[in-house]
C-alpha cells in the first residue's frame, strides 16, 4: 500500500508540475505532494536501518510539508492568493528543526516547538478551507470545504496524538497499515481537490444558445430563464443598488430575487463570471467609490463617507480593498485623479 501511494503521488506530481510555473494550485499542491511522499517512505517500518544520508535526504524533503500544506489550502481555496514573507519564514523554521532533528540533537524545546507549528500550519490551512465557504460561489468547491477539512484535520489529529502516546506507533503494526490506507484515501481526495478549476483562472460567463426553443411542454428554456434572472439581477444592482447595503449576503440577495440560494451562486459564476460573492460585491462599491473620489464637485466629502455610501461596513476593509483594486490609497487616488490626472480611465472591476 505505501509503494501504491508513492507511484500515486508521483504521477499526480508530474502531472501538476507541467501547470506549475503558470498555476500556483499546481504548483503548490505538488511541493505538498512530493512532502507527502516523503513522509510516507519516512513513516515505513524499518525506515531506521537506511543510510543516514537517505533518511537525511527524505527528512528535510518532508520536513516543509506543513508550510506546503497552508501554501495549498490557501491557492485552492482562497481567490487572489499570494504568498507571504511569514511562509517563507516557518519554512525555514521547519528546515532548521528538521536538520535538528537528523543530526540527533532534538530537544523538549524543539520537539514542542515542532509540534506547535505543525498544529498552527494545520489549523491555518483549515481555516483557509472553512472562511469562505459563505462567499464561494464555485458550488464543487464549496461542497469539497468541509469534507477536506475535516479529513486533513483527523487524520493530522490522530497522527500527533498517536506519535505522543505511542512514539513510532505510525511506523509499527498495525498503526502502519492503517495509516498507509488513511495516506491512499488522502491522495484521493487531493486529486478530487486538485481537478477543480484554478483559483488563478477567470472563469468565462456561459452564453445563452441562440435561437432556443421552447421544450414539448411550452416551458420556457433554462437559458432564457437565467436570462430573465441575471436581468432582475442587473436591475437590483444597477438601479436599486443593492451593494449599498452593508450587510448584503448571498442569503438576502436570493430572498429578494425570490430564489434559493444554489440558483443565485450558479447564476452569478456561471452567467457572470465571478467566483466569489464578496469580490462581486466589491466591484460595484469601489466602482462608485472610485467615481466620487475622481468627482471633483466631491473633493470635500470625506473618504469615510464615500466608503459608508458605496456600502462599506467600515474604513479599515475599505482601504484594503481599494488599494488591492488600484494600487493607491483612496487619499493617492483622489490627489491623481483631481491633481491633474482628472482624464484618466477608471480601472477594470475584477472579477
């Protein structure tokens, strides 16, 4: 089972190296892939009696994999996804304990300070998969949320607590067979995760069939039907600006146009291109806001106002995201835009 799950890992590894430098799901989901395997050889039985210079080889490839495991939980699960200064340094963290730790000099301090970082990586990672389960509108994905969680998380739980109990039980009968058939059934699920379209490609919006008939019943077609919806949609966003409401969700925006909530997240993904609720939320207030910064008859109001006004519960997720969108600050916006470069073009809303 284990040279199973190995030869599995390998091939899905390759498989996501070819997308890797253009796709950072890819390329994330293969260094966790290729620590996975390096946990599994290291987890063996009689793993021991190989050359130091192997098992050094092996420890320090696996000894990354919690860092790589919040890299992929965050590209595949969180839009925009960038990598940070703070994963470089727990990777480095887990480099040096790892080398510790293959020299034969681990101590309490290091063993504990291992433990703690795996479980934060973890729960991290987790949390990454649970956030924005209310705002996805990628229905695979979201359905795959929990089930990843909860996988990762049981099976990372029952790992740490049966090596602390039991240390080296993993790598002992019948812990060993057990923890090679849980490794299997985790490939799995990271290939079912893994086929899931990329976080970093804009999904195309469906267009309607032209020239659609009615079907034998003389009911109307589904495509003219979410035509119809994505209209009633554009007039509540266009006309009656919903997005002005703080606390607009999928939840209350399906009540208003009187469908379940599966209908609205497929109309906006699948008709309209968006992958997250928020982020299509926030188009349309940074829009508005950005037309009242360039606004010179509002040169006085106050950038508070503009935010509460286009639907912002507060200044702090205001700046953030305005300053992701243009790359100024609302103050260096309006300062460009009324200090000479009144002409320009408003930027693109992403979606």
């Amino acid at each position: 089972m284990r040279g199973g799950a190995v030869v599995l890992l390998l091939f899905r590894i390759v498989t996501l190296a070819r997308d890797a430098r253009s796709n950072q799901v890819s390329r994330y989901s293969a260094l966790l892939l290729i620590g996975i395997a390096a946990y599994v050889v290291e987890s063996a039985p009689n793993f021991g009696a190989l050359d130091l210079r192997w098992r050094c080889l092996v420890h320090l490839v696996g000894a990354g994999t919690p860092v790589a495991f919040w890299l992929t939980m965050g590209a595949i699960f969180t839009d925009e996804f960038r990598p940070r200064w703070y994963h470089a340094l727990a990777w480095l963290v887990f480099i040096v304990l790892g080398v510790l730790e293959t020299l034969g000099r681990p101590t309490y301090t290091s063993a504990a300070l291992h433990s703690a970082l795996l479980l934060l990586c973890l729960l991290l990672g987790i949390w990454h998969a649970l956030a924005g389960r209310a705002t996805d509108l990628v229905e695979g994905r979201r359905r795959l949320r929990v089930w990843y969680a909860v996988a990762i998380a049981l099976y990372t739980v029952l790992s740490v607590a049966s090596d602390w109990i039991w240390p080296g039980a993993l790598s002992s009968a019948p812990f060993s067979l057990a923890n090679a058939a849980a490794l299997v059934g985790l490939i799995f699920l990271f290939a079912a995760v893994g086929s899931l379209p990329s976080t970093g490609e804009p999904m195309a919006p469906a267009v309607a069939r032209a020239g659609s008939k009615p079907s034998a019943n003389g009911s109307e077609p589904a495509a003219s039907a979410d035509a119809a919806l994505v209209e009633a949609l554009r007039r509540l966003i266009d006309h009656d600006k919903v997005y002005r409401e703080p606390d607009l969700s999928v939840t209350s925006l399906a009540q208003k146009l009187d469908i379940p909530e599966y209908r609205l997240r497929r109309l906006i993904n699948g008709q309209l291109g968006h992958r997250n609720f928020s982020a299509f939320v926030n188009g349309y207030r940074l829009a508005e806001a950005e037309a009242a910064l360039r606004d010179p008859g509002q040169a006085e109001v106050p950038i508070l106002t503009i935010a509460l006004d286009a639907g912002f519960g507060s200044i702090g997720p205001f700046n953030r995201a305005f300053k992701a969108h243009t790359g100024l600050t609302p103050t260096e916006y309006r300062r460009a835009r009324l200090g000479g470069a009144e002409g320009a073009e408003p930027l693109p809303i992403p979606k």
